[in-house]
C-alpha cells in the first residue's frame, strides 16, 4: 500500500507564505520578508523586493501534473495544491490522502476536499474518457454477445453477471456501487 508522505514544512511557514480563500480555492504567493532570503551578490531586502515584484499576489502551486493535480515547491520540496490547501485551512497535514469530491483536481475549495484512504478515494472515480460503453464498470462481451458489468473493491474485481441488454447491465453496476458504499459521485464527469 502506498504511504502518504511526511511533509516537512510548518503549517505556520506554510501561512507566511501563502494565501488560501476556502470559497474560491485559490492559493497565492504572499510577499516575502528580507529575512528569508541570504545577502550574496545583492542584499536580501533587494532579493525580496524582486522575488515580491514577480511571485507576490499571484497564484502559488499552480502548475499542473499528468493527472491534473496543482503542485510547486517550498524549499526545493514539491508540494500539491489540494494539500497545502487543506493543511492552512485545517491547521495540520493529513495523515492520509484527500479527495476531490467532485472530480475536478483543479478544484480546492475546502468544500470538496475531504480526508480519505486510497480505498475511500477509489470509491469515487471520474467516467473515464476510455470508456466506451457510457457506463462505468459495463463493457460488451463480444464472445458471449452480452454486456458485462463489474466492480472493484478492494483491488478485487467482482463479476456481476452478464446481461442481453445495457440498461440491466447498468441497474446492477449501480446496485454493487451501493452495496460497497461508493460516492454517489462516482462514475460522474468531472465538473
């Protein structure tokens, strides 16, 4: 199972140096004091001043993985948006994962953030764009001339059955997804 990694920078730092609005979701670079930065070739009031004229007020974490996630580093660390949102907003790093609850991974409003294990987190998956059924866990069988519906829990698949047409076939995924405790937003485009 994956470990959820220790973070190292101080919620308090974390709130000197970063910005977050619950309702918008939006982390931004907050200016940074003279005493943050080491007197080389310039001082470190003017060091500050042009690391302030260029990053101060403007959006901190915001570059994009693969996967979608925001992410940026603090003290050559990197580190996700939704993360750092949720530990300035709640004043501590989860000890597990966070979830989107609507799908979006742009999305950190503190509203659709929410603590949660890989398996709580795999319970509420987007509608892939691969899927070529329309329904999430039902794909065509084309040796049997069935639909075939399926779930996993728990790394496990479970075969559900196999069905002439696609509507059982999506009555009995929906009834496993409920059964298993899934979001009710899984399955859903994300928004």
């Amino acid at each position: 199972m994956a470990q959820i990694r220790k973070e190292c920078v101080s919620i308090d730092f974390l709130r000197e140096i970063i910005a977050y609005d619950p309702e918008t979701g939006v982390l931004t670079w907050l200016p940074r004091k003279p005493e943050y930065f080491i007197d080389g070739k310039h001082s470190s009031a003017h060091r500050a001043g042009v690391w302030n004229a260029r990053y101060a007020g403007k959006p901190a974490l915001a570059s994009r993985e693969r996967q979608g996630y925001g992410h940026g580093d603090i003290l050559a660390k990197r580190y996700k948006a939704h993360r750092v949102a949720w530990a300035i907003h709640y004043g501590f790093w989860p000890e597990t994962g966070i979830d989107q609850i609507n799908g979006n991974r742009a999305d950190n409003r503190i509203l659709n953030l929410r603590l949660a294990t890989m398996a709580e987190n795999m319970k509420n998956q987007r509608f892939s764009k691969a899927n070529t059924s329309g329904v999430m866990g039902v794909s065509w069988a084309s040796h049997r001339g069935k639909w075939s519906a399926q779930i996993k829990v728990n790394r496990r698949k479970i075969h559900l059955g196999l069905f002439t047409n696609i509507a059982d076939a999506a009555r009995a995924r929906k009834a496993a997804e409920k059964r298993y405790g899934f979001h009710p937003n899984h399955g859903k485009l994300a928004v």
